[in-house]
C-alpha cells in the first residue's frame, strides 16, 4: 500500500444498529476499491471484516475491524463497528480515531435504537457524519419517508445528496441533488438521464435547503442568495465540505450494498466531503514540562501515537492498533511509553486489512496501523523520550452484568486465567474479579450475549471451558437485641485438659463497617490479662461466618465480663474456643438478622419508558427517588435497590426499552433483609453453617 500525507487521509467510522448493513457496506466499497474480486457475505461468513469464528458463526460484528482503502488518490481508513448493544467498548475505541462517520440506516427498518445511539456518540464526540441509506432494491422502502423522519428527529441540518430513480418498482439509479442531472446504472457503467417528473418536486425541496444552508456560510454568499443570484457547482461543493466539516449539515446518502450501487458516490463523496485529520485538534500532557502538547496531527512535530486497540490471535500474535498524533512513523523507531517508563523499538509497520498484516514503510500523523508483539495496552501513548507526551485515556463504559465462573476441569484454572487476560487486554469492557469473601471468581461484561461469546471464545481460540452460573450475593449478619451468656470449654484428657470459662455480653455496636468490637471488664483476676487476646481471637474468627446462615458478621459489640479459669488446664486454646462457643450462643440469642447490599441505581431511557421502568423496580424491591432530565434529553431515574434483585436486570430492561435503557449502580449500603429473604437463605446455607461448625 502507497504511503499517504495527512490531506490524503480520511478516517470514517461505520455506524448504526445491529443488521442495519455496516459489514456488508464495508464489503461493497473493498471491492469497488480492489481489495477483493468478488463481495463476501455476512451469511456466508467470508466478508472482510467479520473474519473472526464467532463471528462467523452468529452471523453479526463482535469487534471492531479496520480496512483500509484506496480510492482516488486517497486513502479512506474504513473502520467497521459491531452494532449490538453488549460491544459497545469496540464503538467506543473506533469513535476514538474517526475524525467523521457514516451512520447506516436500514431502509427497510428506519430510524432504530442503534441509530439514535450512534448520533449521540457522534454529538458526544463532536464528529461530522452523515447517514447512509441502505437496502434501497428492496421494493417497498421509503427513502422520502426515512428522510422526513430523520428531519423530523434530528432538524433542517439533513440534507439530502441524491435521491432514488425506480423504474417498474427497480431501483435503476439516482439524481444528483448538486447537479441536479440523473444517473442510470447500466453494468458497472454510470450514463447519464433525464430527471424523471416525479423527482421534480423532492429535487426542488431537497436543493433550496442545500442551496439555504449553503448561503449561510458567508455574508456574501447571504447577499447573493437574497439577490436571486445562483451558485456554480464548485462554490456548493466547497461550501457543502466546510458545513459538513462543522456538523451543520448532514448529507444523507443511499444505495444498495449488496448490488454495489450508491457506493461509488458515496466514496467520491467521503473524499470530497469528510474532513482529513489535518482539520481536527488534538492535544496531550508533555510529561516533563507538564505543559499541553498540541499535535493537531502535525507531520513537522515530535511523533506521537497513541494505541487503541490490542488484537491477540494465537496463530498471528499479539497487534497493537495505532493512530499517528503527530510526526511521521517509521520502522525501527525507538518510541517511548511515559506512563510506564518504558522504551519500545516499534519494528516493522503494518496496516490491517481485517486481518492481513501489509507492511508499510512510513506512517504519516493521522493515519491509522499496527505494531506487532511490543509489550504496550490499549490506552498507551508513544512518543519520543525527548518529548514525553501523555494522550487522555479513552472513554469506555463501563461494564454491570456479571456472572459467577468456575472451570469446568480444575487443571485449567492457571490457562482460564491467561486466556481472560488476554480477552480483556483485547475487550476493555471484561473485567475478571476474584471476591475473595464469597470465594467466587466474577466474570463482568456489557450483557448476557457478551458473557456468551466470552464463554465461547474460551472454548474455541483458547480450549478451556468455564460454566457460568448466578453469582452469590455479599450477605452480612448483625443482631437487634442484647444477650448475656456463658460458656464453659472443658475436655479432659490423659495429661492437662483443657479448661476456660467465659461470661459475655453481645449487643449491637451501632458500626456497620467493623465486624466487631471487643471490650473486658473483668474485675479480681477471674480471666487472667493473658488471655484476653485468645477471647479476643476467637471472636475474630467467629465474625469471618456467622452462625445465622455463615456470612461475615458485622456491628456486634462483644464484652466479656467474668470467667474462671485453672492453673494447670486453661491454655490461650481453652479460652479462644470458649469465646467462639460463647459468640455462637450469644449471637443466637440476641436477635441475629441478615442484612442485604443495597445500591444507588441509575437509569437513563427515554420519557416514553419510565413508567415500565419505574413498575419494574418496585417489582424488585426498590425505592425510587426521583427523576431528572439527562443531557440526551432522556430521564434518568435514580433507585435504590437491593443488589440480589438486580440480577438479569440488563436482559430485562432492554426488553423493556426496546434497547434504548441504560444503568449503573455503585453499592450504597447494608440493610436488613425482609424476613421472607432471611428464611430462605437460612435455609439455602444450612449445610455451610453445619460445615462450619463441624470444623471446631
């Protein structure tokens, strides 16, 4: 592949909702560009960029996939998005490096989730898009009908580019809404044709809103428009890339991709209208100055990457996805990593085309590659040790669904936990937590389906099989009440026996953060100071699981007041399973109940779902608080709810919202479970409390 300058660059993402076409357009612009002979198909598994199994396997994007095209003189960086919900983090790293995007809407389907979704992202980060109509040989599409509803959600910005000519219901070719001309696909030729009657009136409507947004652009232009004056083509053009540029218009253009018509005017115009990354800002932190390093994708300043991606594949290693900031990148160049205080001799360059490596020999600021096998992770800046510069980390969601994972055969717990490793150094929406006080290993990701293709990609690239199963919950035990008790440990045997006698109070301390507090008010000597400790230490160990159901035990206060002992048979040992005994029955007595984690929910979906949201957390037990505008122009309601009942919430609310919910939740505190809750997980955990206490 020829090396391109900056202004020869264009990095556009492919955007919109699961199905809507984002891989099959991909396809359909890599075979007009002459990276493959013939198309693949999604359903055959042989498209460029769904080239992983399991992608193959379910038919749809997992991860986010670069192909690199040449067209024009150009280089266009495709960069081709999964569209489900669950891989949002591939969105979020490929938005990351796009400087515009194409959100693929589905003629046949319309405005989506997925689609409002992918306009959001692009409102978040400020990118130039426009929309790409697809599936337009489908007979009964509406590409008039799609455009009004986009106007309708999104404003006057829309402006058509071209419109659809059907002949006996065939979509035959398109009108030019700039040149106002029409064009018939006759072959892989395009001739040109008369504007047929029916188009007269959308061509008109079409282009004084181009012609409107067009004048806007400068006071002379202003003048000249009031004036009655017309535009030549080229004064559209250059006005229409500048507004595009600025996100104050949008082009909406269509096609089909599976016939590969539509795509060779929408490549013209992704030249022609995207901005190259020379037109977008960019800074970082220069690390020894702490001063802003304004790269700007400069070729003349100091080189500067930064990685946003990591692909590991056991047959071709590990790749490491790069944007150029700034500088020009060549191979064998020392590069320096700031936040690790590392060096790294990058080696050969490379683009993928899904993934086959080509090896490049230099690398321009704004154009995207790989590296190959250096110890780097997604989020890392490269720069030169002269220079150290530190780019911002990427904006990933952050992950809620979690399920509870045991290896299904024990000698491949160490492999599990190299493969996760791996996956999550790929998918920075995994995260793998050992919750040691419940001794189960949590797997978390961005949903059901997103667990699944983990659980499968370890069976298949990696072959280590996990079960996933519903994760316990964090439970604590408290009491309500006062006992006092006593408890005497005796056992005689051949030489000393053993012997210690405790008298203790147990009452609530009022500290539901420390599991307990100790105090003695001993008085004469009746337990000797010695032991005091061994008291102490046997209510420590006691606390670890408590006798109401085997769950940490938090805010008793423990006071031991009186006891005996003997000169030659009490022992540190004696008085520590005294205490334990002592607890146990003290605990008992004194109103034990179990306490519930309790979070602060937040939801946010559109007005029209809150009172299906709102129904549904009552169903679980929860408390609304109450209901605030988000910056989206959605609500975001705000809950307390039990952690136990929150359980398959991600599955639900999407059904729910048709997609268009989302949550999080930070724990908030403990609160007593309602009885109903007690009794049946004293129940459950019978046979761990009876564990417990046959290992005394």
């Amino acid at each position: 592949m020829n090396v391109y300058t900056t202004d020869k660059i264009r990095n556009v993402v492919l955007l919109g909702h699961g199905g809507a076409g984002k891989t099959t357009l991909a396809e359909a612009m890599a075979y007009l560009a002459g990276i493959t002979s013939r198309m693949g198909k999604v359903e055959d598994g042989n498209t460029l960029s769904d080239f992983d199994k399991e992608e193959q396997k379910r038919g749809f994007s997992i991860s986010t996939t670069t192909i690199p095209l040449e067209w024009e003189g150009h280089k266009i960086n495709l960069l081709d998005t999964p569209g489900f919900f669950d891989f949002v983090g591939e969105v979020e790293e490929a938005i990351s490096v796009a400087d515009a995007a194409i959100i693929v809407v589905s003629g046949k389907a319309g405005i989506e989730v997925g689609t409002e979704r992918a306009w959001d992202l692009c409102e978040k980060y400020k990118l130039p898009r426009m929309f790409f109509v697809a599936d337009m040989d489908i007979d009964d599409v509406s590409y008039r009908q799609v455009v009004q509803d986009l106007t309708d959600k999104y404003g006057k910005k829309m402006a058509p580019f071209n419109l659809p000519i059907r002949e006996n219901e065939k979509f035959i070719g398109y009108v030019n809404v700039i040149q106002e001309k029409g064009f018939k696909w006759q072959g892989k030729e395009v001739v040109e044709i008369p504007v047929p009657d029916y188009n007269e009136a959308n061509l008109k409507l079409f282009r004084d809103t181009l012609i409107e947004t067009v004048a806007e652009t400068s006071e002379e232009f202003m003048d000249r428009y009031f004036n009655g004056d017309t535009f030549s083509e080229a004064e559209i053009r250059a006005a229409a890339r500048s507004n595009v540029c600025d996100g104050s218009i949008v082009p909406i253009e269509m096609g089909s991709s599976t016939l590969c018509q539509g795509i060779y005017t929408l490549l013209d115009d992704i030249v022609k209208y995207m901005p190259s990354p020379e037109n977008r800002k960019m800074a970082g932190i220069n690390t020894n100055t702490n001063e802003i390093f304004e790269a700007d994708f400069d070729f003349s300043k100091p080189k500067t990457a930064f990685v946003f991606k990591t692909m590991i594949d056991p047959f071709i290693g590990k790749y490491s996805l790069i944007k150029v900031r700034s500088g020009v990148l060549k191979p064998d160049d020392t590069m320096f990593v700031a936040s690790k205080d590392l060096e790294v001799k990058i080696g050969k360059l490379y683009v993928l085309q899904g993934n086959k490596a080509t090896e490049v020999t230099e690398l321009h600021a704004g154009d995207l590659g790989a590296l190959q096998k250096l110890d780097i992770a997604t989020g890392d800046t490269l720069s030169t040790k002269a220079t150290p510069v530190q780019y911002a980390k990427m904006d990933i969601s952050q992950p809620y669904t979690y399920m509870r994972y045991h290896a299904q055969n024990k000698a491949d717990i160490d492999k599990i936990s190299q493969s996760l490793a791996k996956l999550a150094a790929e998918d920075q929406t995994i995260k793998v937590v050992n919750d040691a006080e419940n001794r189960q290993t949590l797997l978390y990701g961005m949903g059901d389906m997103h667990l699944d293709v983990i659980q499968s990609k370890l069976a298949n690239v990696y072959k280590v099989n996990i079960d996933l199963t519903k994760p316990k919950v964090a439970f604590r035990e408290t009491i309500r009440k006062k006992s006092d008790v006593e408890y005497k440990y005796k056992k005689q045997t051949g030489g000393h026996g053993q012997y210690g006698h405790v008298k203790m109070r147990f009452e609530p301390s009022g500290d539901p953060l420390t599991p307990y507090v100790f105090e003695q008010e001993v008085v004469g000597g009746a337990v000797p100071k010695n032991y005091f400790p061994a008291v102490e230490k046997g209510l420590a160990e006691s606390v670890q699981r408590g006798p109401l159901a085997a769950y940490p035990v938090v805010g008793v206060k423990a006071v031991l007041y009186d006891g005996s002992y003997h000169p030659v048979d009490s022992s540190e040992m004696a008085f520590k399973v005294a205490a334990s005994g002592a607890f146990k029955k003290g605990f008992m007595e004194a109103g034990p109940v179990l306490l519930e984690p309790i979070v602060s929910l937040k939801v946010t979906v559109p007005d029209s779902f809150t009172g299906d949201v709102m129904g549904d957390l009552n169903k679980r037990r929860g408390r609304v608080l109450g209901m605030n505008p988000s910056l989206t122009g959605k609500q975001v309601i705000e809950a307390e709810v039990p952690m136990m009942e929150l359980f398959g919430y991600c599955t639900q609310l999407r059904s729910m919202t048709g997609g268009a919910g989302d949550f999080e939740y930070e724990f908030a505190r403990y609160e007593q479970a309602p009885s109903d809750v007690q009794a049946k997980e004293v129940e459950a955990r019978a046979d761990k409390v009876a564990a417990a206490n046959s290992e005394e």
